[in-house]
C-alpha cells in the first residue's frame, strides 16, 4: 500500500499513541480484526475520510458492516479484493452507508466470488440488490456471452431483516443483530459479531438505546457512531446548501461522543473505538477532543477511528 509522507507520519504517531495492537495495513489477514474503511459520517466528500464502511476479518475471511462511497477504494489500499467478502451487513439506507454495494456486488462478480456472498439488511435490501444488478445488466450480458459465467444473482443471496436476533452463523462466527433507534427509519440495525477469540459490535447509526447497551455486554470492541455536539455549527456554516432543519435532525438520530462513553461503561466493554466521526471532514478535531468526551465516563480503551485503521 502507498502512502503519502502525511499520512504516514499521521499513521505512525497514531500506532504510537495507541499501542501495538492498532495499525494501518494489512495485518487484517490473520487471526479476528476490526478494519475501518470509512470513519465519514454523512454524504460528505473529503480526501481525509471516506464514507461509513467497516469489516470483521478472522482469518482472511471477511465480513463487511455498511458499504458507503469509497469503500471499494479503501479496499484496494488495503489489498482486500471485493471476493474476499462473503457477507455484506447494512445497518440501514442513507446513502453514506450503503452507496457502494452496486460496485462492491459488480466488481466482487467480476473477479470471482467463489460461492455466494450473504447479503442481510432491512427493507428494501431485495429492491436495492436488484437495482444494483439492474444497473449493470448489459456489462454482465455480455461478459456472460464472453465467458460462459453465471449471472451475478446466482451468487448473490438477500435476506432482509425487520426483526433482532442471530442473522447469520457459520464455523468462524456468529452474528446478531439489534434494532436501533435511528428516525425516520422504521428499521435500522446494530451487528454484533461472536468469533472464537473476539467479540465485536457495530452501533450503526442511532440515537442512545438500550438495545445497543444489551447488544454490546462484555463484548470486546465496541465500534460506535460519536457526535461532537459543539461542533455542528462550525460544519453546516461551511454548507449553505443544507436544510434549516438538519441540525435537529442530526441531534434526534445521533449520539455524543459522551454518550459513546456512557454506553461502552453501562455496556462493561473493553475498548471503545469511535467512529462516523460527526463532523469528520476538514473541520476535524484532534483526536484527544474525542477522546476526552468519552473518557468522562469510560475508563477502558478508547480508540479515534481513522480510515485504514486495523485494530
């Protein structure tokens, strides 16, 4: 992977200040790991940060959680090749969590899933697969006719979720969703995933909720949404083409890095990793601000997400 001289000092005090188990690379390849793709919150474009995205890899073999705009990239600069993920999870539909499924399904087609890759998410997870096949029907038509390969639904396999509970087992990991509280939407999910050696929960994007405390019990990581709260203002003075009503919007479906803290405490969890950094694009806080807004209530590890982040 290529790094520019920035980002690889940025890197390198990162490791520093968070010890050995955190790196940028690709130690993604063994054992049980947490990687962030996208650390974004919003459908936001910056150089710095891509949109929401992260993966559970043990062993190599990957598990995907959100796949907003830039995911695929950030794959690339990891080495991670889109057949190398055999189960996609989507929290729920704004587009900075799921906008590049289309490419991930089209391009992991492409190079050659080896069975099927699992698909699970809320309404309208069917219609949106569909779509994403829709939109490439003539590329796959005529590769089919080149190549003899089946078409990409025969190895695409949808289930949608309206209810909690175990969503997927296999002989590396067991997965269990949580429904969150994230208005509008009727149904949004946190993940929580059980390997031999790791336990690990994805919020998704939500308000404070006690079935996300209940998800993330003793689990080891816990990667949760965060919100700096006094710095909204700053961020949406920057977008005059927002609507007046989105910062309470933000404030309604959201959580603090504060409550991060609260959660990741009441949850008795050992680290806490933030992530969808809100705001996360060139008005972006040090890291020690995060951290210092979660640590007025959790003593355990905690962890500012960066993309391209192992830990």
């Amino acid at each position: 992977m290529t790094f520019t001289r920035r980002r690889f000092l940025a890197a390198s005090a990162a490791v520093a200040v968070l010890g050995p188990r955190t790196a940028f690379g690709q130690n993604w390849r063994q054992g049980t790991k947490v990687v962030l793709l996208g650390t974004m919150a919003g459908p936001v474009l910056a150089p710095n940060r891509a949109m929401a995205s992260q993966a559970v890899f043990v062993d190599g073999r990957g598990y995907l959680v959100d796949c907003g705009y830039g995911t695929v990239e950030r794959m690339t600069q990891l080495g991670i090749r889109p057949p190398q993920i055999e189960a996609v999870f989507i929290t729920h539909h704004h587009s900075d969590h799921n906008a590049d499924y289309t490419n991930l399904v089209h391009l992991a087609w492409i190079q050659g899933i080896p069975s099927e890759i699992r698909v699970y998410g809320p309404p309208p997870m069917g219609a949106i697969n569909a779509a994403a096949i829709a939109l490439h029907k003539e590329d796959v038509d005529i590769r089919i006719k080149a190549t003899g390969r089946k078409p990409m639904e025969a190895h695409i396999r949808v289930e949608e979720l309206t209810r909690p509970g175990v969503v997927h087992e296999d002989d590396r990991v067991k997965v269990t969703a949580a429904l969150v509280d994230h208005a509008p939407f009727q149904y949004a999910f946190g993940f929580r995933f059980d390997a031999r050696d790791r336990s690990i929960v994805f919020s998704g994007d939500t308000k404070p909720t006690p079935n996300l405390v209940a998800l993330a019990k003793g689990a080891d990581v816990l990667v949760h949404e965060a919100m700096y709260v006094p710095g909204i203002d700053k961020m949406l003075a920057k977008r005059p083409y927002v609507p007046p009503r989105l910062k309470q919007f933000l404030m309604e479906g959201h959580t603090s890095a504060e409550d991060c803290g609260r959660i990741a405490a009441e949850a008795g969890v050992k680290t806490l990793v933030l992530s969808h950094l809100l705001p996360g694009d060139d008005t972006e806080l040090a890291d020690e601000v995060w951290r210092a807004e979660a640590a007025r209530h959790f003593r355990g590890e905690i962890i500012v997400g960066r993309d391209l982040m192992v830990i």
